[in-house]
C-alpha cells in the first residue's frame, strides 16, 4: 500500500492507495468522527462492492443509499435523495459520508456533505480510475446544471481517499481510457517525464497491469496533491488542473451529459488547447502530434464531435468559471509539462481552432 498525504494545515488528510483495501476497518476507522455512516454509490457500483465496503463500518450505525448511475443524474434533485436519506435516519453532525464510486458519486456525496447542517465530514472511495487519479482528490465537489458543467457546488476536502485498485478489474474498457485521459493531464501540466514514461507503458495500463496502473494511480494523485497544498480554493496555480475542461465540458453540456464520458471530452479539449498553443507559436507541432498519438492510443476521441456546432460550443465555454469580465480563460502549453492560464491569445485563433 502506497500512502500520500494532501498538506492542509489542520484538513491535511490521506491517500491510501492499494490491493484489497475495500472492508478493512483500521484505514477508515481513524477517519471517522462519530457513529453514523451513510454509504453513497450508485446502481452499477452497489452490486459489486457496497456489501464488502460495508464490512468496514460494521461498527458503527450504518445506511446506504442507491442513486442511478450516470452524469444525467448529477442534479440537484438526485442530490435530495441523500438528504432525504441522512434525514430519515436522523443523522447528526458528526455523520460521515462515505462516496462509494466514480466522479459523479463522488462529487454528489461530497456537496451534500458540505451543505448538510451547514457542514458534516466525508471520505472518498473512489473505484474509478478518473474518479481515483482526479475528482476524490482536492475537495472540488459540485451537481450539474442544464446551462453549466459544475457550476453548482463548494469547496470541502474529504477525510481521507481510499483507493483499491481491484475496483479496477471490473471497470469497463471506455471508463478505463477516460481515465487515462485525466492521468495524461498531469503529465501534460508539470511532469513531462511522467508524459514520458505513459508513452511507453500505455499497453500495460490498457491491459490493466496492476505495477503500471499503481505507478500511474500514485504519481498522478502525488501531483495533483502537490498543486492542491499549494492553491486549494483555485485561486491561482490550481487553475492549471484544468487543461482541456472548459472545451471539455462545453462538449458535455452541448452533447447533454453522459453522451460523451468526461474523460472522452478532456483528451478532446486538450488536443484543441494544444492546438491552439501551436497557433499562438508556443507549442511544436512535434508536440502536437505526440499528445494526439498517445491519446488515440489510449482509444480517446481527439476531435469536436459531428453533432455539436462550433458556434454553440463557443458560447457554452463562456459559461466557465474561469470566464473574467466576460473573457474566456484558457489553459495552454508552452511545452509538455508546461502549463500556463491565461486569457492572452488571439480570438481569431481560437474560433480556427473550432471551425
């Protein structure tokens, strides 16, 4: 087991990552701050791993709740369903929340944690590899709105993120390159040579060799963390996460969410950020080619999707939230592992990136 720490002051938590850690009560126990528990998963999720997580908290007064599975149902309506759940049970203050699956579960889990009595604590299990590489990590959480990807949501670090990477075993092959593509991200932003070394164990991963998939997992969860203790609100180098996300998620609320995965619409977003950087000069096209190879290796869309016009792509990426005064704040290359945000490149540019 490989153990990290995200560097808070006095929310500083852990990362656990590792084989078979699903239902050992000594990693969360330390974790909890009272009795109750409400385990948060989803449809897919529950079948395969709620009754072993569960195995845990057997200590403790513990209750579930179900959601259905899908970025359709990151809402605040589906949001109520948990309340209604911690409401019925009587849950006080000192409940914690436990996300028992991937990014959506997880980001769902954690605004109903930060808005519950103004404030209860979470823990993060996440078992996908975007959700484990990404969304668990950083105490972004936050629902959906049919004008806005996350444009709903709070700031509240979790307790600890504990990863099993046997959750992976029975994650499909489209949710396994979507998470490549965030793991890609981090190599991209500040860690060229972990851009190298994805470049050349991309097969491993694919067949999801269990050394490889740990390097990556750790790695990528070690960098995002470094950035987190320096920027935790996003008030300034934090930003940089954020490569390829503002043309990503005009891409999910274009298509309507769950048409292109996250992931699928990233990897999408970065080669036009990379693009884009090309055109401003800053980016060899060397580079270019590079980051688009890998990710169709790793069976990623590169390109706008058919059904999304470019002009109604342009106004959804004003609603961002890295949008000032109305200008559209990218982030962009001057090199792989060199990631700027800025707001200084030519209009003109951008709209030939997308036409």
């Amino acid at each position: 087991m490989n153990t990290l720490q995200v560097e808070l002051g006095i929310r500083s938590y852990p990362i656990y990552i590792g084989q078979g850690l699903l239902g050992r009560p000594e990693l969360v126990t330390p974790l909890l701050k009272g009795q109750q528990v409400l385990i948060v998963t989803n449809e897919t999720v529950a079948p395969l791993y709620l009754e072993k997580a569960l195995v845990a908290f057997q200590n403790f007064q513990t209750a579930s709740v179900i959601l259905p599975d899908g970025e359709e149902y990151k809402t605040l309506e589906v949001v109520n369903q948990i309340f209604d759940s911690l409401l019925t049970h009587r849950f006080d203050r000192q409940a914690t929340l436990v996300a028992l699956g991937g990014g959506v579960v997880g980001d769902m889990t954690g605004f109903a944690a930060a808005c519950y009595q103004r404030g209860v604590p979470f823990l993060q299990i996440p078992t996908t590899l975007l959700a484990q590489v990404d969304s668990s990590v950083g105490g972004k959480t936050g629902v959906n709105h049919r004008l806005g990807k996350n444009m709903i949501g709070a700031f509240h670090q979790p307790q600890g993120v504990l990863i099993d990477t046997d959750t992976l075993y029975t994650l499909d092959n489209r949710q396994l390159s979507a998470g490549l593509a965030e793991v890609v991200k981090y190599g991209l932003i500040n860690d060229p040579e972990f851009f190298d070394w994805l470049d050349t164990h991309t097969q491993a991963l694919l067949a999801k060799d269990a050394q490889a998939l740990s390097f990556a997992i750790t790695r990528s969860c070690q960098d995002k963390a470094n950035i987190v203790a320096i920027d935790e609100r996003e008030s300034g180098p934090r930003a940089i996460l954020n490569l390829g996300h503002t043309f990503g998620h005009a891409i999910e609320t274009g298509l309507g969410y769950g048409t292109y995965l996250h992931g699928e619409a990233v990897a999408i977003g970065m080669c036009l950020a990379a693009q884009l950087s090309e055109k401003m000069g800053w980016l060899p096209p060397s580079e270019v080619d590079r980051i688009t190879t890998l990710l169709e290796r790793m069976a990623l869309p590169t390109r706008v999707p058919a059904g999304l016009k470019k002009e109604e792509m342009l106004e959804l990426m004003k609603v961002d939230k890295k949008v000032r005064q109305g200008k559209i704040r990218l982030v962009l290359l001057e090199g792989i592992g060199k990631a700027l945000v800025t707001e200084e490149y030519e209009p003109q540019l951008l709209q030939e990136v997308l036409w």
